[in-house]
C-alpha cells in the first residue's frame, strides 16, 4: 500500500521544496492511531518529508534507482497533528555526496483547520535525513 503525503507542491527550487498535506479523517493510518483522539503517527511525518525529499533530489523521477531513506539524525516531534489539519513540509539539501546521496533537513509545520497558514506555525516534527539511490541485489 502507498500512502501519497504530498497533495500540492507549493514551491520548488534546486535545493528547497515546499509541500502541503491535508490531513483528513478518512486516513487509514489514523483508524488506530489512538482510538478516541486520532493524531498524525510520527511515522508518517518523516514519510511526508522523504516524499518531499524525493520530489527535490529527483524532480522529473528519471532516477534509474528510486531514492529511499538511508539514515535520521535528530528527530524531534513538538505538536500533534489532529485530522482536519493541514502540514506544511519544507525540505532543503544540505549536501550532495560523491555516491549519489543526498543529506537532506526537514521541518513539518502545523496548520491549524480555520488557520491561513502565514505566521510563526508549530513545529511538528523536524529533524535531518539521508536519501540514498535503492541498492539492487546482484546474482551471486
């Protein structure tokens, strides 16, 4: 099953994206997550800023290899994230490597439903990871 964390890409640049995600009640990732005060898994945070991440490293998706995670340094969640609320993700690189990965710092902002989205918005989640191309297995 694949979970689309992006609805709209709200900027792009060579070495910064911005993306939005509404949260609705309708996720099935939600359905548990916790009965009777549904939030976002923090799980699906760091996957929102991978797909961001993934729209930066590799804009047209020609990649031959798809980029998954290779490592998280320094995640910290701060505020919830209810249905009915939006996130806004902002991926920047910080540094392209000799292999073909990518060192990458994200930061998941909380729009509150009824919020316009300007402002100083909280911090749902932010922290720093690694893209890196998919190794293929080779016949022995």
């Amino acid at each position: 099953m694949h979970f689309s964390m992006v609805d709209r890409v709200l900027e792009q640049s060579e070495g910064r994206v911005v993306t939005v995600k509404l949260v609705s009640n309708a996720e099935e990732y939600l359905r548990d997550h916790f009965p009777g005060f549904p939030v976002l898994p923090g799980v699906m945070m760091l996957e929102s800023m991978v797909q961001a991440g993934r729209l930066l490293v590799d804009p047209d998706n020609t990649s031959v290899r798809p980029m998954v995670l290779g490592g998280v340094r320094a995640l910290k969640y701060g505020a919830f994230v209810k249905p009915g609320s939006t996130i806004r993700v902002e991926v920047v690189i910080n540094k392209e490597l000799d292999d073909g990965a990518f060192e990458l710092k994200g930061d998941v902002r909380l729009i509150e439903a009824g919020q316009d989205g300007t402002g100083d918005l909280p911090v749902a989640c932010s922290g720093r990871f690694a893209l890196r191309p998919a190794r293929v297995p080779v016949d022995v």
